[in-house]
C-alpha cells in the first residue's frame, strides 16, 4: 500500500480512538484530526507511547466549521493522503446550527464529511492507491433524504429523524463518489459498525442508568465496532472493491435509495449548490 498519511477524523475517543491505535501499530504516518485538539493530546501521546510510532500527529479540525475544514486540508501542505478514515459523528438532542447556518447533525455528518473529502481528493491516488472510508449506521434505513434534507425546521427537529438522515446521506454520497472516482487510484466504501457502546446513545432520560444496567453489557465495544474499518483501512481483502457498504467485515447489501443513481445524483447537485453558497465559490468538476 501506498504509504501517505492515514487520517482519521474524531480520532480521540470511542472507535476514532480504537481505529487510530490499530493503525498507528502498523508503524504508517498518522493524522489525528480531532475538534478539542487539548483533550486529544493526551490520546495521542498515549497512542505513541503504547504503539511506539512516534509518526502520529494531531491537527485541529471542526467538521461543523468550513474554515476549520480548509484550514485543516491547508495544514497537511499537499502531503499524499493514503487513508481517509472519516469516522466523526454527532448526533443532537436539541435543535442546533452550525456557525456556517446548517442543522448541526446534517452539517457535521454530512456537509462537513462530503466537504472534507472532496478538498483531499487531490491529495490521494497520486502515489499508489488510496481509500476512503465513511462511517455510516444501521440507522441509515430509518433514513428519508429528499427536498426536506437541509431545510431549517426547529419545530419538527427530531434526533431519531437528522441522525438517520444523515447516515443515509452518507452511503448515498458513498456510492455516487465511487461513481465519479472511476478509473482513478482511490476506492471508496462504508462501514455500518453496529451499535457501539459510546456516549453517543446516552439519551439523556431518567432511564439512562438503568439502560447502562441492563443494556450496555450486550452492545459492542468501541474496539469490535472499530473493527470493519480497520480491516478496510490496512488490508487488501477489498483493496479493488469501490462503492461497497461492509458490516461485521463482510460486504453487505446496499439500502434501496443509496443504489438509486438518480437519487444520488441530485444529492450530490445539491450539496454541490449548498456548499458553493458557503465557500463562496463551485467545486469544479476537474477537482471532485
């Protein structure tokens, strides 16, 4: 495998934490890119002293933020890019927005993650083969993304609604990608890691600690959630395969409206548009 940077984004904590020791083991250049980069320093220094790899590194980057996102891509000044772990996931109780004015789950899930990737794509394929991997959920076939998806609704906000959303959204720009990377060194797939014992499904409820009782003991941990994206992130078992979704680190099948090629067209359109509002300027097709 080429050998450039391997990325891993929310890489300080739950599976970002798990996958990055993984890879950090294998001896590659690491990027830890983490939004509170004081509270990751300790997980990185942790990293390299448990690995021995002192090639990890630890960058600022806000997927809710378009400036963090380009200066986070300014930052790594051209360098190969092997590995794209794009691992960061919110999920909001309350309504929220982000400073660039997109619902917070939708903007960091999804914009951010679809912005990311594209402003590194020039970074990837140039020295050898390089993959993409989203983190998407189980959740996604609860999900609905239509005209609706990046419309401002404060009243009708509902977590179980944006979260679904959004990974649905992610398996839908996973597979239009895929589309658009043919003939070129880069494969993209996502992963659905099961239900992950995170802070993440803390619900916030009066039953919470019961749930912590007699629910958590019989959900994967982060380091078995972790595991299908590490597989695809430093093995060649799936090296040729692009556009894939992957559970249990096997291929699965694909929810209906992520092999809806139209349907994932106009996605993309769309957030093309959305995102030329923010950055004040299209991606040009020559730079997706």
């Amino acid at each position: 495998m080429n050998k450039g940077l391997f990325i891993i984004t929310g890489a300080n904590g739950g599976m970002g934490k798990a996958i990055t020791k993984a890879i950090a083991g294998t001896g590659v250049p690491v990027v830890m890119a983490c939004r509170n980069v004081e509270r990751a320093a300790g997980v990185r220094d942790e990293i390299v002293r448990e690995t021995g790899n002192g090639r990890v590194e630890l960058h600022q980057l806000d997927l809710a933020s378009v400036a963090s996102i380009r200066s986070f891509v300014d930052g790594l000044n051209g360098r190969e890019v092997s590995v794209l772990v794009n691992n960061a996931g919110i999920m909001c109780r309350d309504f929220t927005t982000t400073g660039d004015g997109l619902e917070m789950t939708v903007g960091v899930n999804y914009v951010g993650t679809w912005l990311l990737t594209n402003w590194l794509l020039p970074n990837m394929g140039r020295g050898g083969k390089a993959r993409i991997i989203n983190t998407s959920s189980v959740t996604c076939k609860m999900g609905e993304v239509g005209d609706h998806f990046f419309k401002l609704d404060p009243e009708h906000y509902r977590r179980f609604k944006a979260y679904p959303n959004s990974k649905l959204a992610i398996l839908m720009f996973t597979t239009e990608l895929a589309r658009r990377l043919q003939g070129r060194a880069i494969t993209v797939n996502a992963v659905d890691p099961g239900v992950v014992n995170t802070g993440m499904i803390t619900m916030h409820k009066w039953y919470d600690p019961l749930a912590d009782i007699f629910f958590r003991p019989f959900i994967k941990s982060p380091e078995r959630g972790a595991m299908t994206a590490i597989l695809l992130a430093t093995s060649d078992r799936y090296v040729n395969v692009s556009g894939g979704f992957f559970r249990n680190k096997r291929q699965v099948g694909l929810p209906k409206t992520a092999l809806d090629v139209e349907a994932c067209r106009k996605l993309w359109f769309q957030t093309e548009q959305l995102v030329a509002g923010l950055v004040g300027s299209k991606l040009k097709k020559g730079e997706n």
